[in-house]
C-alpha cells in the first residue's frame, strides 16, 4: 500500500498524458458529475479508467476508498432522513413530527455521496499518474516562476515522507500509553492531533532549514547570480493526443451544459 | 595550490561562546584530510565554514581567514562558492528534491546553465561513476539509503566540483549502505578528487586517507598523517575518539612493551603482522569461557519473553515475507540485540513484538500474557518500544514533562509520576535539564530522554531501535551501559536492534542474527561471533578484535579492545617469562 495521494511511478497512457492535460479532464469530469443525474455511473467508470489506461488496481488505493466510504454513507444517510416526501420505505409518527426514511432522500444523498468520491477519485487519479516535477515544470511553461513551480513540486514529493512520519509519531504516541487518536470522543481526539503536531511540525521546520540549505548547495540560486538561464533536460510539451484531449473535455462539457440549458427552457 | 586555507580561524553562534578557535588548517589538492573528534566539538561547524554556509547561510561570528579555491569565502556567494564544491551531508532523505534519480542528477548540472547535451552526459558519467546507471529512472524515495547516498554523491559529482566536502556521510546507513558509500567514495579519492570529510568509521576509510585532524576543544589537536596516528594515543584517549580497534590494539601493546609492529586496521594484515613476532596471546582457562547461552525455547520460568513461531507477511501490494516462524525466548535482566542487514526482519519483529504489527502467525508473550490480547495501555505498559529517531517521541515541553507523560496516561497520580520521572531522569544524566525543552538537548541527549520517557514506565520489556545511531562512540557506549544497567537493577528484559557489533560485544548478555526472515543464529556474542562465515549471510562483521580472535583461534574469543590487549599482554609476559 503506497501512502495516499502519491506518484505511482509506473508508465501507462494517463502517466504519460501532459499534467495539464489531466488537470483540464478532471476538472471537467468534476463539473460533468455535477451535470449529470446518476454520478455513481461516473464514480465506477473512473475506478475502471484508472485500472484500464493506468494499470492501478482499486487494491493499491483501498485506503483511499475506505476514508471515503463513511463520508459517502453518512452524506446518504443524513438527506435520507431529513428530506421528506412520500414514498416512504419507513416512516414513523413521533408527535407531531413524522421521522421517515424517504426515497427522494435516498437517491438525492446517493448523488451527492457519489459526487463527493468522484471529486476526491478524480485528484486521486491526478495524483497517481502525474510526476509532481512535470507538474510544476508545466507551470512553470506557463509563466509561473521556476523557484514556485519548483518548491511547490518539491512541496508535493515531501507529502509522502511526512505522511510516514505521521504514522510512525501514530505509533510513537501509543507506545507511551496514549491512544487519543484512534478514539472517536473529540475531547480525546483533538488533544491528540494537538501532541502530535509537536513532533510532525518541529521536525518539518528542521528538514525545511536542511533542505533548504541543500539545494542552496547545489545551485538553486546559480543561474539569477551568473544571469545564465537554466535549462531543462526533460522539458514538458503537449502532444498532439494531449489537445485532442482537451479539446474533447471542453466539447463535452459544453455539449452537456447547452443540453441542460436546452432542456430547462423546454420545460 | 591549496584547496583550502584557514588561518587563526573562530566562530561563535549569536549568543553562544565561541565553538572554534585558532583553527588553522590546510588541505591541498588531490588530498583526502578526515576530520574527527567528539560529538559536539565542531567538525560539522568547520565543515560548513569550508563550504561557504557560514557566513552565507549560517550566521554567527565568523573570525581568521578562509580561503577555498583560492578565493576568500567572505567576498564570494554561497552560489559561487558552492558551484565548485560538491557537498554531501549525513541524511540523504534532506539532500533529494526531485522524484526521479536522472532529474536528481541533471539538477545541478540545468542550475549550471549546462546545454541539454552536456548534461545528457554528465548524467550517464555520474551514474556510471557510482556504478548506478540501473537507478536512473527509479523513483528516488523507493530506493535504499546507500542507493539514495550514492545517489546525492552523483548528483554532487555530475557538475565536476573541483572539491568534495563530505559530512558523515554514512552515518546514517545500515552496514551494506555504508560500505555502498564508501565504494563511491574510494572511486573519488582514486580518482584524485580533494575530498575534505568527517568519517566516525575511520577503519573503513583508512586506507584512502592521507592525513586525519583531529578536533577538540574548539581547536585542532593533532594533524597528522595516517600512518603516524598510532604514535599519538594520548591524544586520541583524551578527546574520546577511538582509533581503529586494532591500530590501537598495536599501539597499546607497544606502549605496554610488547614487541609487536604497528598493527593495520584489518584483520588479516594485523593477522600477518602478528605471526611475523613471537608473541602468541595468552588462552584463557576453561573456567573463564563464557556461560553457555539461553538457548532458543530452553525452558525459564517463567520467561520474560517468549515469541513462538512468529510469522508476519506485509499485506498487498508489498506482500513481503518479513518473518518466517521466528522462535526466542529470553530471561528477565538480560540484554539482547537482534543483528542482520536491511530488510532481515528486525525491525518487523520488534514491532511485533511490541504489538505495533499483528502478526500473520505466531505468538509473542510477556509473562505468559499474549501482547495482541492486551489494550494499547496495557501493551505499552508491558512492552516499552523506543523509535530509531528521538525527535519523533517528544511530545511535550519541558523535558520533566515529556518525560511523566507516559505515565500520566497509564493512570499514574501526578505526584508518583513526577517521582518515578526524577529516578530515571537522575539515572540517564538528565535532571538537570529538566526544564528544557527537549529540542534544546543535544541528539545525544534526546536519545537519552526518549529511553527515560519509556524506561519511566518500567515495562518488564524494553525494545529500543537503533539507539546508537548518530552518536560518536563515547555516547553510544555510555547509552549501552546505562540499558544494561537499567536490565540489571529493574529486571527488564532490554531488546536493542543495531549494527554496531562493537557495542554488542560490550554491552549484550545475548544476540539474535536474523537473515530474510530467519532466525540464523541464537547465542552469547562470544558464541554468535565465531560463526563468520554464518553471519556474512547476513552482512554482519564480528568486531575486529573478536575476529582477530577467531584467525587466531583464541579460547574464548576476546570481546573487547580492553579484553585483547590484556590476553596479548599476557602471553608476551608468559613468553617472556619461559
């Protein structure tokens, strides 16, 4: 199991699609989940589009899932119960007030739960096929200075080691009798967070202070000093499957709002 | 010309009294100078000075002359400076910005203004010099540490610096990552490249040094060329600093008046040496062998510690058979270190056996409790689990309150956990900084305080991982004798993973070697390390005098520096005698 959000580092054809490219489909399926009325067909399709074009099993994101999967019941669970509307599967009298589980409320919350883990499957995706430096060096070809596009890269290949970091002060922390986070009682919770953040932020500040004197080591600061451009060994161009891509997300996309706006005025 | 020149040179961090002085120092080209001493004595200060991070990056006080290069550090810039300097520091996870191994090595060589075909063949030149053109475009935190070592040593190499500055850099590496280093850093001295590093393993650099300084004080002690080291003992005794085991072993006996040659550090030339003289070392009586060991299952009651067929597998998609059906028992009081190469299983097996992994098969019993049937406080109460890093356990400020932490959780009133935190905190030298906070200690001193914060919960079971790492060989020495106290005086059983066979011979009652998953060896150390041939599977080096021991064919085999110069000794006076 591979820590969440982290480059897979295999070569399939989503990895080799320009980061913009695949920045510009999910934003696009995002918006899509949102225009059509069974997003859960959206939700699969992804899991079998990551699978197919990018050789990941569901079984190597499974944590992933399972931190979704309570999010998503809990979404469906809350608009079943609150939105009412006959038919019911089970109602109840209670007073004055009538608590029923309505069928509406089910598949509005359905909707929802499913919109929720297509966004966060669709930055899954991203995160999974994309190199954090091609990334930034296509923001970088997109006017964004180097140094940002660079530190915001190197920002994203950190997440991993920190995450890991985490698990071990996890561990840390119950080998000295705490188990404040594993517990599901806030006030025991949030102390937690707040104990472990001690050792996850100092040592953080202490690799920022090396890290940061490192690639002072090796010349990030050069080519402003010797007014020399750097240059790019592996540069970031869009291929012509990358704009055809793009070009298809926009069409779609507008095919399907001039649709929705077709059908409201029929109405 | 020189690489490098300091003349009369000081430096003080803002507020702090002065950590240099008077330091004057000359390395010329195609030199490699090592620079040792105690920890803390400003060999790493020094290193920075030479490579322009004070005043550049660092600041303080900086006094006296640096001139690196020919060029005066002061008027230059940390970008000037470094572009001629390759530099390498002793954590190679703070010295990897890029996630693929050729973008890592091109970097430095893009900074450089380099043309896409230059730097297409500097790369393919650094990987091959550092014999990893395999690596080239793996992901760089999927590799080992001495890949990723090796790794920051090509990607400093790439731009062709005209000076190699190394700062420990193996100190953080298990022994096959090490001796992966050192390879590379034997091909850069060969090669003729002026290397200045600091190095706590002077046996394994020994043969590519041409002069060592010697820091302490705040000052240089001694600057000498290697093969004159042995003459300057004293010296080496006062600042801590250990010469390797069996040069000193040499220099000892002759100071002693034993007649024996200046002994090389490896144990076939001391073997050599020594057969080239009459002296023959002096066998102990059968008596004073050592006891036989608690073997594997030998039945103590009740035992400590029984781990029974423990097998754990990693779950997709690494699914790695750590442990194969490990069986250990161990007595209460005793000492034992669990030894063998990356990736042997120790690691798995400490957190099983501390709870932190469930395991696929097997038990692990405290006192007869099963340790996966026990809740979190129950466990941590049982079973005390110290982490490789001391940073990652500190969780309150000050270091009093760090410490009664774990016992407040464990139910503990506040006036007996502030009670039982003063006794260890008294015990491991540490009372007095009680109001600290814990990132004011030395590393050392940390290291120190993540075992108080554990011992303070007086577990019948203490594993502690890796707690030498980083310390020079005083600290770690003192570390391992306050553990073997602490077995002693409460009846725990202490449980130490490391690869200092060294510290092992000295300090352990037992030793487990571990090879894939197997327990391959099970034993007294003086037992464990006759078998070389057995622990070469694992990557595990006796220590030079125990191994000197067995080309020698001592009974028993002599654990420690002390023990082999005292058998030597002996037996030049019984030769001298008849």
């Amino acid at each position: 199991m591979r820590p969440l959000y982290q480059f897979s580092g295999q070569d399939s054809f989503l990895h080799r699609l320009d980061p913009r490219t695949k920045l510009i489909f999910v934003v696009s399926y995002l918006l899509i989940s949102f225009l059509v009325p069974q997003p859960w067909i959206l939700f699969f399709l992804l899991i079998a589009a990551i699978w197919a074009l990018a050789g990941i099993s569901p079984v190597e994101y499974y944590p992933f899932l399972l931190l979704m999967l309570p999010i998503m019941v809990a979404i469906t669970l809350v608009h079943t119960f609150l939105i009412e509307g006959a038919p019911y599967f089970w109602s109840v009298q209670l007073g004055r007030v009538e608590v029923g589980v309505s069928i509406a409320g089910l598949y509005t919350g359905l909707e929802l739960g499913f919109r929720l883990g297509t966004m966060g499957l669709a930055f899954t995706l991203f995160a999974m096929t994309t190199e954090p430096f091609q990334w930034g060096m296509s923001m970088y070809r997109w006017g964004l200075p180097y140094k940002v596009a660079f530190l915001f890269a190197f920002a994203i290949r950190l997440y991993p080691l920190i995450q890991e970091e985490f698990i071990v002060i996890q561990r840390a922390l119950k080998a000295r009798g705490s188990n404040a986070l594993s517990s599901f009682n806030p006030l025991r919770f949030f102390p937690g967070v707040v104990t472990t953040a001690v050792p996850l932020g100092l040592g953080a500040i202490r690799r920022s202070q090396d890290v940061a004197m490192a690639m002072e080591l090796r010349g990030l600061n050069l080519p402003e000093e010797t007014g020399r451009p750097r240059v790019l060994f592996r540069d970031v161009r869009l291929r012509a499957v990358d704009i055809a891509i793009m070009a298809a997300c926009v069409l779609v996309l507008a095919g399907l709002v001039v649709a929705r706006l077709v059908a409201r005025s029929l109405r | 010309m020189e690489a490098i020149t300091l003349e009369g040179v000081g430096f003080a961090f803002p507020g702090q009294p002065p950590l240099l002085h008077d330091v004057n120092l000359r390395v010329g080209e195609g030199e490699v100078v090592a620079v040792v001493g105690p920890t803390g004595c400003g060999k790493s200060t020094l290193l920075h000075i030479c490579a322009g991070v004070i005043p550049h990056f660092v600041s303080g006080e900086l006094t006296g002359r640096v001139q690196v290069l020919g060029e005066e550090t002061r008027q230059s810039t940390l970008a000037r400076i470094a572009a001629r300097i390759g530099t390498v520091t002793q954590d190679p996870e703070n010295q990897l910005f890029n996630l693929i191994v050729a973008d890592e090595v091109a970097w430095g060589m893009e900074n450089r203004a380099w043309t896409r075909e230059e730097i297409g063949a500097g790369l393919a030149r650094a990987l091959d010099f550092f014999r990893i053109p395999h690596l080239r475009d793996r992901i760089t935190y999927d590799l080992s540490g001495g890949e990723k070592q090796r790794l920051v040593l090509a990607a400093n190499y790439a731009p062709r610096p005209d000076l190699f500055i190394l700062d420990d850099p193996t100190s953080q590496l298990d022994p096959i990552g090490a001796s992966e280093v050192l390879a590379g850093i034997r091909d850069l001295s060969e090669s003729g490249h002026t290397i200045l590093l600091v190095e706590g393993k002077l046996e394994e650099i020994w043969a590519l040094v041409d002069r060592v300084v010697l820091i302490d004080h705040g000052t240089v002690e001694l600057d000498a060329p290697r093969d004159e080291l042995h003459r300057h003992l004293d010296v080496f005794a006062a600042a801590m600093v250990p010469l390797p085991q069996l040069v000193e072993l040499g220099a000892r006996l002759r100071r002693g008046g034993v007649p024996v040659p200046p002994l090389p550090p490896d144990v076939e030339g001391a073997a050599a040496s020594l057969a080239s003289t009459t002296v023959a070392p002096a066998q102990a009586a059968p008596e004073a062998a050592a006891p036989p060991a608690a073997a594997p299952g030998a039945a103590m009651d009740p035992p400590r510690l029984r781990v029974s067929g423990l097998a754990y597998t990693y779950p997709p998609p690494r699914r790695t058979e750590a442990l194969k059906g490990v069986d250990l028992v161990l007595p209460a009081g005793s000492v034992a270190a669990i030894v063998g190469q990356n990736g042997s299983g120790k690691t798995t097996l400490a957190r099983c056996v501390s709870g932190h992994l469930r395991p696929t098969r097997g038990t692990v019993e405290v006192s007869g409790r099963d340790v996966q049937r026990m809740s979190v406080r129950h466990r941590a109460a049982a079973v005390g689990y110290v982490f490789q890093n001391p940073d990652h356990q500190i969780f309150k400020d000050p270091v009093l309150d760090d410490v009664m932490f774990g016992p407040l959780n464990l139910g503990m009133g506040g006036d007996e956990a502030r009670e039982s935190a003063e006794r260890v905190l008294r015990a491991l030298d540490l009372w007095d900084v009680r109001d600290l906070h814990p990132f004011r200690l030395s590393k050392g001193g940390r290291q120190r305080l993540a075992i108080a914060a554990i011992a303070v919960m007086r577990p019948p079971v203490l594993v502690i991982d890796e707690p030498t790492t980083g310390q020079d060989v005083h600290e770690s020495h003192a570390i391992m004798a306050l553990l073997r106290d602490l077995a002693r005086e409460s009846d725990q059983t202490v449980v130490v993973i490391t690869h200092a066979m060294n510290l092992v011979a000295a300090h352990c009652d037992l030793v487990a070697a571990l090879c894939q998953g197997e327990l391959i060896a099970f034993g007294t150390p003086e037992q464990v390390f006759r078998d070389e041939e057995l622990l070469r599977r694992t990557f595990v080096k006796p220590p030079p005098v125990t191994a000197l021991g067995n080309r020698l064919g001592l009974e028993p085999r002599p654990l420690t520096l002390d023990e082999a110069v005292a058998r030597f000794a002996a037996g030049a006076l019984r030769a001298a005698c008849e």
